[in-house]
C-alpha cells in the first residue's frame, strides 16, 4: 500500500504561484498520479494527471496555467500552479494507482489546502 503526503499548500494572491508536492512511501516508477481538488459544496475534480510514461492530461480551466511533473528517483510528483485565480482555491489531494489503472487510482493523500486571494 502507498502512502502519499501532500505539501506546499497556502495562501497567496491571485497570479501567484505555488508548487504542490506528493511524496510517496514507495517506487512510482509503474505509477500513475494525479492531481485532484475539491472546494467547498463541490465535488472533487481531477486537476492534472501524469501517467508512468509521463504523458500529461489537464483540466481546461488550468491548461497553460499549471504543470504536473515527477521525480521517479525521489518518489515525488509535483503540480506547479502559476496564474493562480480565487477559483483555484480548493484542498488539493494526490492521488496515485499502477499503470494501467482507471481514475481515480487507489490512493490518496490527506491533502493540502490551496487558498487565493482577489
């Protein structure tokens, strides 16, 4: 079982920037992972995801905006957010599953607050 742990939340004015990290407890080297968030009375949303290949998907609203990467030798994925807007704020959560597997994958982490101010 992975375990995953979300950092790098905050608060920041709109157009900042933030870089979330996820570290894993073990190899994602066969991994996918994925990046989702969820604001209050929403459901949560898949924000960006990268599969073991490392090809990379994104929602519209954050396309141009914020990358998704990883970092196989330090069991780390990451989502760099740039242009931030107060309809980013959410709690963001790092979700990841083997290779293969449908979204959402099977883990999640406790997940880290995102808060942009106007």
């Amino acid at each position: 079982q992975l375990q995953l742990v979300e950092s790098g939340g905050g608060l920041v004015q709109a157009g900042g920037s933030l870089r979330l990290s996820c570290a894993a407890s073990g190899s994602i080297f066969s991994t996918n992972m994925a990046w989702y968030r969820q604001a209050p009375g929403n459901g949560r949303e898949l924000v960006a995801l990268i599969t073991s290949e490392g090809t990379t998907n994104y929602v519209r609203s954050v396309q141009g905006r914020f990358t998704i990467s990883r970092d196989n030798a330090k069991n780390t994925a990451y989502l760099q957010m740039n242009s931030l807007k107060p309809e980013d704020t959410a709690v963001y959560y790092c979700n990841a599953g083997p290779r293969g597997s449908s979204f959402p994958l099977a883990y999640w982490g406790q997940g880290t607050q995102v808060t942009v101010s106007s």
